[in-house]
C-alpha cells in the first residue's frame, strides 16, 4: 500500500513539475474545489450501485484530487502532504480514546461508551475541550459553503444533538403536513393578491406591492416545508443531498428516453402532446430507469 501510495504521489510531483502537463501545472486548490466536489459525488453514486470496480475507479479520482491539492499546499509552502497524513491521524487517535487509551481524548470519556450515539458525544467534548472548538452556538460549525440542503440537514443534526428535536417520527410527519398546509394557505393568498389572473410577482410593471409580499411569504412557507421534509429524512435516516441527486439522475433519464421517443416518432413536444409525453415516461418508468 506504501509503495502505490508514493508511486501516486510521484506521478502528481512529475504532473506539476517543469516539462509536466500544461493543465495539471495551471491549476490551484481554488480552481479544482468543483472537481473535488463532483468525483466525490462520481464515488457517491458508484458506491450507491454496489458497483464494486466502478467505486475502485471513482474513489482513485477522489483520492487522487484530494493529494493533488495537499501538494499544491505543500508547493507553496503552507504544509506538507505528510503534514496531512500526520494530523488526520493524530486527531482520530485522539476522538477514540476508547479505542487508544494513550489519548488525549481520554479526559473527555467518562465511561467506555455502549453504542455510536455516545461515541458521537465524547467527540463533541473531545472537539470542544481538547480541540478548542467551543462556539456561540453549535451551529457555527455548519460549513458556509455546503449547498442550502446539506446546510439544512447538519443543522437539524446538530440541533438535535442538543435534545432541541421532536420525540417521535409521528411528530415530524405531523410538521411536514402543517407545513404544507401553510403552503397552501400562502399559494391561495398570492392567488387573491393578483388584480388579473396574469399579474407576476416583482414585476416592474405591476408595481402590486400586496402581491410582491404575498409571494415572499410563499417563498417564507416553502422554505420552511423544504426543512420540515429534510427533519423527515434525517429522521429516517436518509442523506437529502444524495435522495435528491438520486432524483435528479432518475428524472433526467426518463426524460431522455420521453425526447428520444418523441423524435423517432415525429410528435413535436408541446403541450397539446402532453398524453404522449406522459405515455413515454411511464414506459421509461416500467424499465426501471
């Protein structure tokens, strides 16, 4: 593994030295977040296939983008890739003083704990005692630029971390339908807001204030049904982010065979061929795209 590992870490050094690849010298660790972000989600999808080679494959990139911009670090003399290696592993000795009695997370572990859940909370101590990691409130810790779903679902987690949480799932069921509910109630009052049926919101040249504040409150209540939904997966122990990516993938490839079928059947896509449209997708679905 050691010997894969430098012959690795080689190949980047020849990547980005002089006479390397033009593109792999031009790039920074800002220039390559999205790479990161999208062969993280290749792995993702890879690992959700059970698809074993392609998951070896996909990881490799993952890996392979993330030791890149530890030595485009150490390039320019921030640390070292083995500054890395060296502090992730010193912190997980130090969150698993169960594990590693010699820890100096051992001051933070009252009992040897029963389950993950009070692994998870000696971890919180450990993060915020030893590490210095205490702040305002434990919501600052939520990244600024994990997208708004994710954002949602670490805050939810951490707040329940800290009993602010329902007791039981028929609750949160219960929150989803008043939610929206209020949707509804807010969708009828935009409705009424119009003074003609093609009145828009924020246009300039209505100027319907009533309407402009009846559509912020639309927006105000789907967002809170939007968080209501994301309490239920966490509830359910479902990642939103990668529901809905799963959803995005899925949708996008019955549309592909709708279009594809459209055209070989000459049926123009519009609204008076909505039948065919909606003929074509539950064929789509029967394939279990």
């Amino acid at each position: 593994m050691e010997n894969s590992f430098q012959k690795l870490l080689s190949t980047i050094k020849t990547l980005r030295a002089p006479g390397g690849c033009p593109w792999d010298r031009d790039q920074t660790p800002l220039s390559m977040r999205h790479d990161l972000l999208e062969e993280c989600y290749e792995a993702i999808d890879a690992i959700t296939e059970n698809d074993a080679a392609h998951a070896k494959e996909e990881l490799g990139d993952l890996l392979f983008n993330a030791l890149v911009m530890c030595y485009m670090f150490e390039q320019r003399g921030d640390f070292s890739v083995d500054d890395v290696f060296a502090e992730v592993n010193e912190k997980l000795i130090r969150r698993h003083p169960h594990v590693f009695p010699e820890s100096l997370g051992a001051s933070q572990m009252e009992r040897v704990p029963a389950d993950a859940s009070e692994v998870l909370e000696n971890w919180d101590k450990i993060k915020e005692n030893v590490e210095g990691r205490a702040a305002a409130s434990v919501l600052d810790s939520v990244p600024e630029h994990f997208s708004v779903l994710e954002k949602s679902f670490k805050m939810l987690k951490k707040a329940a971390k800290r009993q602010f949480d329902w007791t039981s799932i028929d609750q949160v069921k219960a929150k989803v339908g008043e939610e929206l509910q209020e949707v509804y109630e807010a969708e009828n009052d935009v409705s009424s807001a119009k003074s003609a049926p093609e009145d828009k919101a924020f246009s300039v040249g209505s100027s319907n204030e009533k309407l402009d504040a009846a559509q912020l409150h639309l927006e105000e209540e789907i967002g809170d049904l939007l968080m209501a939904v994301v309490n239920y997966a966490r509830w359910v122990c479902v990642d939103p982010e990668i529901a809905l990516e799963r959803a995005n993938r899925k949708f996008k490839a019955r549309f592909g065979c709708v279009e594809e079928s459209m055209h070989n059947q000459n049926i123009p896509m519009d609204k008076n061929h909505l039948d065919d449209m909606l003929r074509f997708w539950n064929d789509a679905k029967k394939k279990s795209l």
